[in-house]
C-alpha cells in the first residue's frame, strides 16, 4: 500500500504539497482535455492513436462524470469558503442532502470549522441553483 | 482527484544532438516524451497534461561524451486517489468474491464482498450484486465508493484501489451516458 500510512482524504489529510496544489473537478479537466483532443482532431486524422490510454480513459471519465458544463458556472462554485479538496469533491459528486455532504467530506464539520448544518444546506442549495441555470 | 501540480524533471539531451544549438521547443518535445513513457509517478499520480513551461535551466553536462541535462519545471494536470476519498466508477468485472471498477485512468478498484455487506451475490449468465431494496450492482453500472486503500505498481506504473459501499450515500447511482468515448 502508499507509503504515506497517514493520509486519509476524510480528514484532509493528503500531504503539505497537494493542499498547497489546486485540485480540479471533472468539468475543468474535461475542458482541457477535450480542448487537446480537438486540436489533435485537427492534426490527424486519426487523434486516438495519438493520446495515451491515461489520456483517453481520463477524457472518457471526466466527460461522463462532469456535473457542469459552463465554465462560468464553474467559477461560481469556486467561491465558497472551502478548502480546495472539499470543494471538487461536492462538485463532483453534486450531494443532496446536508447529510449527504457530510458523508462524503467529513472534514467539513470537524471541530473548529464554521460551517454548521444551515451553512452547508444553503451552499448546496446554491450549487444545485448554478448547475439548474448554468 | 484530478490536482494541477508544479513538477521538475531532468531532460538529458545526447551529444549526438548538439552539433547546433538546442532549441526550447527541442528540450519541451523531449520532455513531453519522457513524461508520456514515465506514464505515473507514486507522488504525484497520473501524468494527463502539461499545462505551463515555468522554466528551463541551464544545460550541464553530464560526462565526457557531451551528454547535457537540462532542468525543467513546469505544471501538469494528474490523478492521484487518496484513501477516505469518494469516488465514482463503472463496474468492468464481477464474481463472488467481488467487483472490479475502473476510475479513469485506473483500470482496477476492487470492491469486495466483503465490504458489499448489504448485498447478496447473485450468479447466473449476467451475474450482479443485489440488496433489499433492490438496488443492483451488475457490469455497467456506476458505483460511488469510499477508497480504503491504495496501492502502487511500480512494474506496469499504476495505481490499485480497495473500494467499500458499506457507508451512507455510497453504492449503486444513476447517471446518463455511457462509458464509452463520443467521438
């Protein structure tokens, strides 16, 4: 298994380098990524021969996981008040239900975080508001 | 998690190569090379795409044969799952013992039985896990899991995956598309 015997993502516990990194949800990577295979759409002929599999088994998994399409939309959602890990993870998986949220970042209501029951509710509310009229 | 991350990798340039003067573009194409052939890094995950040039260093030679290594540092798109993390992916293999799930460019999460606790196996032509509210786990289907554990290969470059359904808001989901590339 990872050397690193600590990390636990439910935690955010995921090392000083990639907390200090900008995480990305699916859409945002599905943007690039499809902006690449296009300009090789537009080199080749045949562009799948000329992306790796990570390539192509990322491009097919972002653009079926992705929750929003608008790239403004995206930016909306950056705004809150979340560490960045927190925030891909709710943009990705798009929970209902507050409870729903904790149970997939329980780190949002570690003790100590100001983010209570009503908080979060109007975050999601929000977030299902931007992807409703995105 | 898909991360963008600030990586350092030394290009070595053969001799061969240097009878004029080494361009950027030279030095970027030989790096975009060596990072498709490095594939992943235990550290930083999946390489997907190198989005920004932060700098090329001076070249210094290695031997007496002229080899030059040049440093560069640059940005690129990765994937990396961490354990405690939900993810979703699509069933590719099923058996008794449990289930296979590919997650982008991670071709196995297995999930076992043993952490399907609340379904049963069902065998048969189409074989499939189900519970008692008739939720189904068969070929196809995506599953949002909790990564337990991971692992990485260091003979193929990849990265495995022990997945568990046995929490709140994780199993079986229904989202349109399907797995495979639109074109």
């Amino acid at each position: 298994m990872s050397g690193e015997e600590e990390e636990n993502a439910a935690e955010l516990k995921i090392g000083e380098e990639f907390l200090k990194a900008k995480c990305l949800m699916n859409c945002e990577v599905a943007l690039i990524l499809e902006h690449k295979y296009e300009q090789l759409q537009q080199m080749s002929d045949d562009p799948m021969n000329q992306v790796s599999q990570v390539f192509e088994k990322s491009l097919q998994y972002v653009k079926r996981f992705s929750r929003y399409k608008n790239p403004d939309a995206v930016r909306q959602v950056r705004e809150y008040q979340l560490a960045e890990f927190e925030l891909c993870v709710l943009g990705n998986l798009c929970p209902e239900t507050v409870e729903e949220a904790i149970a997939m970042v329980p780190s949002i209501k570690t003790k100590g975080r100001a983010h209570d029951d009503d908080a979060i509710e109007r975050m999601l509310n929000d977030l299902s508001l931007i992807k409703k009229f995105e | 998690m898909f991360f963008e991350v600030e990586l350092q990798r030394d290009v070595k340039i053969n001799a061969t190569n240097l009878d004029k003067p080494v361009s950027r573009r030279f030095i970027l194409a030989c790096l975009l090379d060596n990072l498709f052939k490095e594939k992943a890094s235990e550290d930083h995950g999946y390489f997907l795409a190198v989005t920004r040039l932060k700098s090329i260093g001076k070249g210094n030679v290695m031997d007496e044969s002229g080899n030059t290594v040049f440093t560069v540092v640059f940005t690129c798109r990765t994937f990396k799952p961490f354990p405690g993390e939900e993810l979703q992916g699509v069933v590719r293999y099923i058996s008794q013992h449990g289930v296979l799930l590919k997650c982008g460019p991670v071709s196995n999460a297995f999930l076992s039985a043993w952490k399907m606790s609340k379904y049963q196996y069902i065998p048969g032509k189409k074989p499939a896990f189900l519970n008692n509210e008739l939720s189904k786990i068969e070929k196809g289907v995506v599953v949002c899991f909790l990564v337990l554990a991971v692992r990485w290969i260091n003979a193929s470059r990849d990265f495995e995956m022990l997945a568990s359904v046995d929490a709140d808001s994780l199993g079986p989901v229904s989202l349109p598309g399907s797995d495979e590339l639109e074109l």
